[in-house]
C-alpha cells in the first residue's frame, strides 16, 4: 500500500494538513460527493465531532475511523 499523501483543508478558515493513505483519501472524496458537500465541509464536520471527546484523537485518525464507520453502517 503506498504511503500516507499530506493535503491541505481549511477548517473554520484555518488551512491544515491532513496525512492520510490514497485508499482513505478515495474515501473521503467519495463520501464529500455522496453527501453533496464540499471536501472541507466534511472534514469540518468530523473535526467537530472529535474535539467533543474528552481525549481527541488526532484528525487523521478520526477519519479513519469515521470512514470505517461509514462503511460498516452501509452493510
């Protein structure tokens, strides 16, 4: 599997980098379309809904996991 690929995003105006793997990108963008929201409007959702947790993952992994939980919820 290739390695993790770094992309900016902008959150509440901020830019920030997100490192994830191509499989996971192809993911997020297919969820963004799905959703017919923009990119950052997803990733801005997901970050709100990590910093609510008492011990935040960092947001690479809470897209993961909420991708990983998208797919399980669509079986």
């Amino acid at each position: 599997m290739p390695g993790p690929v770094k992309r900016s995003v902008m959150i509440a105006g901020h830019s920030t980098s997100i490192s994830l793997e191509p499989p996971f990108w192809d993911a997020l963008v297919a969820a963004a379309r799905a959703e017919d929201i923009p990119l950052n409007a997803l990733v801005a959702r997901i970050d709100a809904d990590r910093v609510l947790d008492p011990d935040p993952p960092n947001l690479a992994s809470a897209i993961r996991v909420w991708l990983f939980e998208r797919a399980c919820r669509s079986q």
